[in-house]
C-alpha cells in the first residue's frame, strides 16, 4: 500500500524547518562577537550561514523530492491502471 503524498504547503513540520534556517541566513540576528571570532581567517557568523544556506538546500530538495505531489507522478499512475 503506498502512502498518499502531502502537499508541503500543509506539513507544519516543513514550514519549521524553514523558518528556523531561514532566520540562521540572516546576519544581523547575530551579536557582534561573532564577527570577531574567525575560523580559518572565516567569521564565525559566515560559516553559520555558509552551513544553514547548505542545509536550506537539502531541506528544499526533500520537501519537493517526498512531499510534492507532481502531475507526471499522476499520469504513470493513471497509464497503469488504464493498461
């Protein structure tokens, strides 16, 4: 039996994630210390985001790999019922 998949626009578990990486991309929620701090000659503060831009990707590649309902999907599934 398969899973019906979810729309992403209604898992609250998707828009969390989102939310919280996308306020780890935006630099001024950052106190000034990590600007002082360097790792490799790299701020603290771009490494973080560096990271959480990366991880924002993969998220994005999931949600519309497993929880995007596609039409193609539809239409194979229509082609083998009708075969």
């Amino acid at each position: 039996m398969q899973q019906s998949k979810k729309e992403p626009i209604k898992n609250g578990k998707i828009w969390i994630v989102f939310g919280i990486l996308l306020a780890l991309i935006t630099p001024w929620y950052f106190p000034k210390s990590f600007g002082e701090i360097l790792i490799y000659g790299i701020p603290l503060w771009a490494i973080i985001i560096i990271i959480a831009s990366i991880l924002l990707s993969a998220s994005l590649s999931y949600a519309i790999r497993y929880h995007w309902m596609i039409e193609e999907e539809n239409e194979k599934d229509d082609m083998k019922g009708g075969n």
